[in-house]
C-alpha cells in the first residue's frame, strides 16, 4: 500500500444482513481521516440508531 490515495466502496448492512445503503461509492481517501453516515437508507430515510455493519 505505498499509494497515497485509495478509492473505497462501503455498504452498510443490518445485522440479518440486510443492505441499506450503498454509503460510500468511489470514494477517494487516504491512510487515516474518519467515514461519517449520517444513518439514512438509499431512499433517504432515517434509521434507527443501533448497530450496523460496514462492508467495505
């Protein structure tokens, strides 16, 4: 990993391994930095606060 940038892909998944969202497509990041969602689905609807699982 000597790149300096790397393009990510992330899906956020329910538990029961239900996709929601599809949070991060083509995304451009370094080595360190934060991801941030902001706990909408693909229809831009709130879900409930709880656990999820990112897929990346």
């Amino acid at each position: 990993m000597d790149k300096l940038d790397y393009l990510l892909k992330g899906y956020i998944h329910t538990h029961s391994g239900f996709q929601v969202h599809q949070t991060f497509n083509n995304l451009i990041i370094s080595r360190e930095g934060d991801l941030k969602w902001n706990f909408k689905d693909s229809n831009f609807i709130k879900l409930p606060v709880c656990d999820y699982i990112l897929i990346i």
